[in-house]
C-alpha cells in the first residue's frame, strides 16, 4: 500500500483536507468520519500537516482549491 501525504489547511473557521495535494472535503470543520474514511482507505501516511490558507486565497476560488498547489 502506497504511503500518502495529509494535509489540512484551514483558515478562520473553514478547513480542507488535502489528500496527495487534492481536496478530498472541506467545510467549517473535517467530518470526523472524513478522517476516520481516510485512514481505513489509506492505513499509512507518509506525513501529516496542517498549514494555513490565505484569506485572499479562499476569496479567489471561493473556497478551497481543488488542488493544494494552486493554494500558493
């Protein structure tokens, strides 16, 4: 099984979930059973982050960006 990066990027009080750089779910908070989804799909995780959006970000493509690059 492939190892996969993680990333959660929030900003004031909305958040995405980042799976090998594309959003796998976003809203005021990650769905616990989101989470609790991703680890039995993928059981091991290269690494795990949570870095912080840009409001000017959020304002350009509404919410999160379908792809974690086009965050920066």
């Amino acid at each position: 099984m492939e190892a996969v990066k993680v990333v959660i990027a929030t900003y004031d009080d909305w958040e995405g979930l980042y799976v090998n750089g594309e959003l796998r779910t976003e809203g005021h908070s990650i769905n616990l059973h989101d989470f609790v989804d991703l680890i039995n799909d993928h059981k091991v995780f290269e690494s795990m982050e949570v870095v912080e959006i840009s409001e000017g970000c959020l304002e350009e493509h509404g919410n999160c960006p379908m792809n974690l690059d086009d965050m920066y």
